[in-house]
C-alpha cells in the first residue's frame, strides 16, 4: 500500500459510481480514511465494502449535494467520524437536458445548476472552514473540458462548468496563504455509467473520436491526476485547471 494519504481524511461526493468511486478506492489504498457520499446509497455501499475487504477504512453518507443542510452536515460527519478532515473531492454531477438554449427547459436548468454549480459553492465552503480547523487541506473540484470550451445542447453543463472555475479561482486565492490548496479537473468524455446511461453507441463512438487520442479516458485516470493534486506531491499548485482529455482542448 502506499503510504502517500496515511493520517488523511477524504470526502468524496458522487463517489458510488465512475470518476468517484476510482478516486475513493485510490486514497484508500494510499492511506487514506474515506468518507464516501452520493445520493446512492446502496452504490455508496458497495464502495465502502470493496474499500474494507482491501483492508481500507471507509463509512457511507448519504446526501442531495443540492441541499446546503445536507452538505454542511456531511462535512460534519466527516470531521466528527475521523477527527479532522484533509481532502475533499466535489464530483457529484448530472448530465442535464440535452436543447438548444432558446429551447433548454427552465426546470432543466435549475435542476443542473443545483447539482453541478450551487452544490459545489455549498461543498467548498464547508470543508474550507473544515479544513482550516484541522490546519490545512487539499480541495479538488470535479469539472469538464467543457468548463473550458462550448458544446451544443449543453448550456446548462457548460455553464456550470465555467462557473466552477471560477469559484475553484476565487477561493483558492483567500485560502492560499492558509494552507487549503484548490484546484479542478477538467476530464474530457470519460466511459462512466453517467455517459453510457445517456449515449447510444453511435454517439459514444464519435464522441470518442473526437480526442486525437482515439478513444474515452478511464476514471481511473483522472483519480491518477486528482490524487497527485490532493497530494503534498502538488504543494505548490493552487487555482489552477488541469485537463485529463486525450488532447480533446488541444485541436
């Protein structure tokens, strides 16, 4: 095991399935104590099992990230179950409607600002204050290429996106000289169940070929990135927006 996360407490959000749930088993295995929270819970379940019978520690929080009580209270649970609380992951998102804006429903929009922007505002600053008990720690915020760039169809999540860079920005500046480092991820079309639940085959197929790469990225692989920024390994970094997109920004 490696020992890179050992003493650490985590908090993960939509960590039952995909890009969550990578990043759970990854800072169990490191050392970390982990708190896995989604709307899911028996997925939530599920990680939390695979995590124990690998020899990890690990608890289930069930949470609508959309509710500010709720999200304070799960902060909560994390520092009152594991004494403090280290790193936090705020990954929890919804694909939305798919229209063109003169069209996009206003309950589809709400719905996705809800989930992917106001709950991440909710998230961060309660694990800020947190973290600032415990005398530092690592946020990672969970966004998209499409934080970055435009998609048709999408000006919910492309919004949302955009929009949590720059909250990531804001407050990585009021924090930095306090010991809370955060950061995002922006991971190109990744083959998770929020994907293929959502796209047909034809689609997921073209949409794989638009990364010069050639194909979907892994979950795996964008745990690898977010763990190095949760890491002391990333000391030095902070506001900033790493891709993991098989060069889908870079045409």
């Amino acid at each position: 095991m490696n020992p890179r996360f050992d003493g650490k407490v985590a908090l993960i959000t939509g960590a039952a399935s995909g890009i969550g749930e990578a990043i759970a088993l990854q800072l169990a295995r490191e050392g970390a104590k982990v708190v896995v929270a989604d709307q899911d819970a028996a997925g939530a379940a599920e990680v939390v099992r695979a995590i124990e019978q690998k020899g990890g520690v690990a608890s289930l929080f069930e949470v609508n990230v959309a509710d500010a009580v709720e999200v304070e209270v799960m902060v909560m649970f994390a520092a009152r179950t594991y004494g403090a609380l280290h790193l936090a992951v705020n990954n929890a998102g919804i694909s939305g409607p798919s229209a063109p804006t003169a069209d996009y429903p206003l309950e589809g929009w709400q719905k996705v600002m809800d989930v992917n922007l106001n709950s991440v505002f909710y998230c961060t600053k309660f694990e800020i204050a947190a973290m600032l008990r415990a005398g530092g720690g690592s946020i990672v915020n969970m966004a998209s290429i499409l934080g970055s760039v435009g998609f048709a169809n999408s000006a919910a999540y492309v919004t949302a996106k955009h929009g949590m860079l720059g909250l990531t920005k804001a407050a990585a500046i009021e924090y930095a000289s306090k010991g809370v480092r955060i950061n995002s991820v922006g991971p190109g079309f990744i083959d998770t169940p929020l994907l293929s639940k959502n796209l047909d085959a034809a689609t997921l197929g073209a949409i794989a070929g638009m990364h010069p790469i050639g194909r979907l990225g892994t979950s795996e692989e964008v745990a690898a990135l977010t763990c190095f920024l949760l890491s002391d390994e990333a000391s030095f970094i902070t506001g900033s927006y790493h891709l993991v997109d098989g060069g889908y920004v870079a045409r």
